[in-house]
C-alpha cells in the first residue's frame, strides 16, 4: 500500500518504508510531425529604420547580408523538415515586412487580414492581403480593429489564444471569434519586452479530439489574471525561465516535433526535449535587432 504524496514528491510505501518515485499520469506520448504550409519574405530591405518596440535600437547597425543568410537557413530548415514554404515578394520602405506572422491569422482556410498599430508598418496588411487574394484565398476578411495577427493569436487546435496589452485591440478578439468562426480565449501581456504574444507563448502540440493542447509559455509577461486562465487551460505546460524568454526563444515553431528556435535558448530546448520533441537551433541575431524571432518570420497556412 502506497500513501500518495499531494505535492507530487514521490509517496511512502508503507511495507518497505521507501520513498517511490511518483510516475507521470500518463507517459508522454509520441511527437508526431505534421506537414505544415507556411509564408514567408526575404528581408531585403530589412533594417531598423524606427522603434516601435523595447528591442530596436535606433542607430543600430544591421547586417542585412547575414539577416538574408539567417533567414535562408531558417527557409531551409523548415523545407528539411518537410514543410512547404511560400514566398511574399518583399517591398521597398517596409522593413519589417520579413515578419510575415504579423499579417495574417488563417485557420480553416479563412484569413483574417492584419490592422497595424503603427503606422510604419501599416502598408504591409495590403501587400499580404494581395497576396492571399492571388493565391486561392477566397475567404479573406481585413479586420476593423488593429490587429497583429499571428503575433497575437496563436492557434493551439482548438482555441484561439489572443494576446493584447501592446498591440492587438482587445475589441479584435471578438473580431477574429466571428469571422474565423473558433473560441477565443484573451490573454493580457504586460511586459513591453514581450509585447507580442508569440514572444511570450507557442504552442508544442496541437490539441485534438480527446487530447489537449501542450504549451510552452513566460508566466511573468502575463497578467494574473491571465495566468491562472493559462494554468487553469495548460496545467501541464511548459514554464520558460527568463533567460530563455530574454532571447526570444518562446518565438519558437513546432511542428509536433521539431521545434525551431533561436539557439541561445538552451534551457528551453532541455525542457522540451525532456517531453519528447527535438530542438532544431537556428541563429536570428539580425532579425532580434528589430525584435523578431523565427516564428516572427513564419506565418503558418493552414488549410
Ligand atoms: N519590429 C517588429 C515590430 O515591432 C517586430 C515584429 C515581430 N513579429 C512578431 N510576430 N512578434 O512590429
């Protein structure tokens, strides 16, 4: 006979007087890969020409060769992994187009365009919107309200988180609830340094039927509110320290298996190797210039 330990320590056995190791619920079950489709776009006129965020530095010196190089490696990561990656053709005076995440939400096929906050960035929505239109979106809806798109919503297979607090209008989470037809569940950022929720939070595993969703996330860039809702939907998360969230790692991607992300964060990668994935490192040090990671480049299409 076993007396459990609450706490989760490991219980007495009252025969043999040992302590016994406690045995996870359930054993970690297979990471299975799913074949993505995602956007992306060259940074050819990748710079930090403003700063909208804590980490652009104005007068910053960007090299763009090696901001193109990083961003081809991170493109043949993905096409290594079996992934198809479309490419958005670049526009000159918009920098931060390379963010592909940021101009467009897709679930299901339908698309919900971007709003941007600032106004630097606020031609890009149309270039993507073009985009969709000439690739067999038919469904394709620009939001009212600012909008960030996947910088904000993340997808986990059966919500859809939003972030707000920096960017994104809490008013566009009941925006995106109606016209891409999922629950929305709002989230409230409230460290500037983490002011998109995919520099925050990812998701590692999709939910489905009978299986929920496994998160990796940054406890302290969200409200308390906030993160007892996370708690409450992801008790078996992933919680990142801040050394590992300081280096953009949760701007992490996963394919439900292999995870992408920026090789400075190694805690990280132990811990999610610890349930089951394979970290896939890849070097962004020009993209965080302007505070953008690999996800920030990765706007995923799905189906
Ligand atoms: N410089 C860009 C901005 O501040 C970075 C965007 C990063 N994208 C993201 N999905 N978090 O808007």
């Amino acid at each position: 006979m076993t007396v459990a330990d609450v706490r989760g320590l490991g219980s007495l056995d009252q025969r043999s007087g040992l302590t016994v190791l406690p045995v996870p619920a359930a054993p970690d079950e297979p990471r299975l890969p799913r074949a993505r489709r995602y956007l992306m776009c060259p940074p050819e006129y990748f710079e930090v020409a403003y700063a909208i965020n804590p980490w652009m530095n104005l007068g910053v010196v960007v090299d763009r060769a090696e901001a193109m190089r990083q961003w081809q490696e991170l493109r043949r990561t993905y096409e290594r992994l079996g992934h198809t990656v479309e490419v958005i053709t670049p526009e000159p005076g918009l920098p931060d187009m390379v963010f592909a995440a940021n101009s467009g939400t897709v679930v299901d096929g339908r698309v919900l365009g971007a709003r941007f906050r600032a106004p630097e960035r606020a031609a890009e929505a149309e270039h993507y919107r073009r985009w969709f239109g000439e690739n067999g979106f038919r469904d394709v809806v620009m939001p009212a309200c600012t909008n960030e798109a996947e910088g904000d919503f993340t997808w986990t297979g059966s919500v859809l988180l939003a972030g707000t607090g920096f960017r994104t209008d809490p008013a566009a989470h009941g925006e995106a609830q109606e016209v891409l037809g999922v629950p929305v569940v709002s989230l409230r950022l409230v460290d500037p340094r983490y002011y998109h929720l995919d520099v925050a939070l990812f998701v590692l595993a999709e939910g489905g039927p009978g299986r929920s969703p496994l998160v990796a996330y940054l406890p302290d860039a969200f409200s308390p509110g906030s993160r007892r809702v996370l708690a409450r939907l992801f008790p078996d998360a992933v919680l990142a320290t801040e050394q590992d969230a300081a280096c953009l790692g949760l701007n992490a991607v996963s394919d439900g298996r292999h995870v992408v992300l920026p090789l400075e964060a190694t805690g990280l990668a132990d811990q999610v190797a610890a349930r089951g994935f394979e970290p896939v490192f890849v070097d962004v040090s020009e993209l965080r210039k302007s505070g953008g990671g690999p996800k920030c480049c990765t706007m995923e299409l799905r189906a």
